[in-house]
C-alpha cells in the first residue's frame, strides 16, 4: 500500500492546497511568502504541493502573512498538527526495526573516504 492510497499524505495535500488559496486570495507571491517566513521560495512551492510536512509555527505564520480569517487559522494549525503527527510516526517507524538492536549504527557518523572497515 502506497502512501497515495493508504491516506498519509492527504492532509498535506489538503493543507498545501489550502495554503495556496489563501496566498493567492491575498494577492501574495511565492517570493513574497518567502521573505515573510524568512525561508526558500522552494520550501514555500513544497508545502503548497504537498510534499513535505509543515509546521505548525510555519503555518501560523502563513496565515497571518495572509491575513486569513480566524476560523480558517484554526483549520489550517489544526491540518499542519496532523501532519507534523504522521511525519513524526513515519520517521519512528523507519528508526525502530522489528529485532534490531538499539547500537544498530543509526547514529554512527557516517565513514569517511577510503575508511573499509565499516560495511
């Protein structure tokens, strides 16, 4: 089951699309939002899309830079929550393998040029 058709992504797709309604019904650009969030016209184009989690200081942020309606502030944190919940789920769950010890190499830096003992 991908993650298109298991649903994990849905609220984020729904979040970026109602992200993008709400900067374009604020005449706001992609570079504009940018510079309000202190952050890359890309990170901005991801979130819209959907394709990463958005934070919830990151989402309030957006809303004020477009002056959404309060009730739409609420829907808006209230979606990025639940992304920031999935996300955080995911990337658990790819830690944690079933049998794996905790010294498993997780946290080892990874091994510099021409280093072969590593495997």
């Amino acid at each position: 089951m991908t993650d298109e058709t298991s649903g994990s992504t849905v609220p984020r797709r729904q979040l970026g699309r109602l992200l993008t309604q709400l900067r374009e019904d604020a005449s706001v650009s992609l570079d504009a939002a940018a510079e309000g969030l202190d952050c890359s016209r890309q990170k901005v184009w991801r979130i819209e899309k959907g394709l990463v989690p958005v934070r919830v200081v990151d989402a309030r942020a957006m809303c004020e830079i477009y002056r959404a309606p309060e009730d739409m502030k609420a829907i808006v944190t209230g979606l990025a929550k639940e992304t920031a919940q999935r996300a955080g789920g995911i990337r658990t769950a790819k830690l944690s393998r079933p049998g794996s010890p905790s010294t498993s190499g997780w946290n080892r830096p990874p091994p510099s040029c021409g280093d072969t003992t590593r495997n």
